[in-house]
C-alpha cells in the first residue's frame, strides 16, 4: 500500500542555520504530495504542495520539490527562525483518492536563539 | 468563516463509556475526515464522508462510528471507549479532490482510563 516516510526528530538547530527534512514515498500513479505544520497546542496547516513531478511548491520560505525518479520531497528552508519550531508532517494523496491523505510520522523541529 | 470547529477540547473518559466528538464547518466543503494521531505514528484516518449521506471507512475505523447527514456537520461516535482510544483527535475538510487544501481542526484530545 501506499507509506510516507520521513526522518525522525527531534531535529534541533539554532537561528540562521539551514533546515532540511527528508521524506520519501511508495505509492502507484501520481500522487499529490504536501508538507503540513504543525504548531504546539494546534492542528495542522498546509504548508505547501507539489501535485505533478518536477513540481516545487514553496510557502514562507520553505520549498520542496516532487521528485519522481526517488520517489522524494524534502522539505527545505536557508534560513530558519525560532518561530519555525513545530512539527512537520509529509503527506501523499493517491490518484482518484478523494482527498485521503496517507502522512509521515511527523519531525519535531526545534530552532534555539 | 469559522473554519473547522471541534468539540470539546479536552475528555476524559473511563472504559466502556460512550461519547460523540463534534466537528463542524462553514466552508460548504464536500469532503470531511476524521484522523487520530498518536506518537510517533503521525494522523491516520478513521472514517471519511465525500457528501452528506455518503460515509466510509478509513485505516483504522474499528470502536468508532460517523453519519453525515448534513454538508456542515460530521460527528464521530465512541461506542465504548478503551485505553488504546486515547489519542488526539483531528477533524478536516476539503473540496472533492485530491489536490486540493485540507482544513484542520484545533484537535480534541481524549484519555480513556
């Protein structure tokens, strides 16, 4: 069946240093794939998303790009802010799925002044 | 809009009781899902409905049940709750494709003793 896979945190950095979470993923066809955050005490949000290969999807500094041929879509950001700490989930929505998101196990972030 | 609105935010449970979480949104979306996240597992998904009337089952469905009977409001039922039920419960949205933005909830955390 389909699976996320994504590296375990926590990863700890400090301000201004680069940030990248590695995530693959097994699915058929053409998934839709999507980074989600989520900040302590609430739910998730969208970050970004990639829905056909060689897409990138970037929002609030962060990007990922879908990479067909290793079945990937790190998520990456230069420069990060403490306001960044929170968890990071990867995500894939199979074809002719109706929106059911198959996610990662999730990678706690953690950025220290 | 208010978004997706969840019901309650915390509860507390002894074993064999039965409760419903409540989930409501505004954004006349098509799609509602209900998802547990537990440590280390990230969000995997209970039922999910594509319309009002319209429910099924997803990964991990077994002690709980859903109706749709409107497009705003999509209840999830504990019949009778267990430990292994302890969990944090998530309620999205979306329009009827696989691309697009799901909505989160705030979360209901729940504890079963």
């Amino acid at each position: 069946g389909d699976s996320v896979t994504q590296m375990e945190g926590p990863v700890t950095l400090s301000e201004e240093a680069c940030l990248t979470i590695n995530c693959t993923y097994t699915a058929t066809g053409y998934p839709s794939l999507f980074w989600y955050v989520q900040y302590p005490g609430e739910g998730l949000q969208l970050l970004l998303k990639a829905t056909k290969a060689d897409d990138k999807g970037s929002n609030k500094g962060f990007e990922a790009t879908y990479r067909k041929e290793t079945t990937s879509f790190h998520l990456e950001k230069g420069s990060v802010q403490v306001s960044d700490s929170a968890v990071y989930f990867c995500a894939l929505s199979p074809t002719d799925s109706w929106g059911k998101l198959q996610f990662g196990a999730g990678t706690q972030v953690v950025v220290t002044p | 809009n208010a978004g997706v609105t969840q019901t309650p935010k915390f509860q507390v449970l002894k074993t064999g009781q039965s409760m419903t979480l409540q989930c409501a949104q505004d954004m006349n979306h098509e799609y509602m899902s209900w998802y547990r996240q537990d440590p280390g597992m990230g969000l995997r998904l209970i039922h999910y409905s594509v319309g009002a009337g319209i429910t099924d089952q997803g990964e991990v469905p077994n002690g709980y049940n859903v109706s749709r009977s409107t497009t705003e409001d999509f209840p999830l039922r504990l019949l009778s709750a267990a430990p292994s039920q302890t969990s944090v419960y998530f309620c999205a949205s979306s329009f009827n494709r696989d691309d697009y933005e799901q909505y989160f909830g705030p979360g209901t955390r729940l504890t079963v003793t």
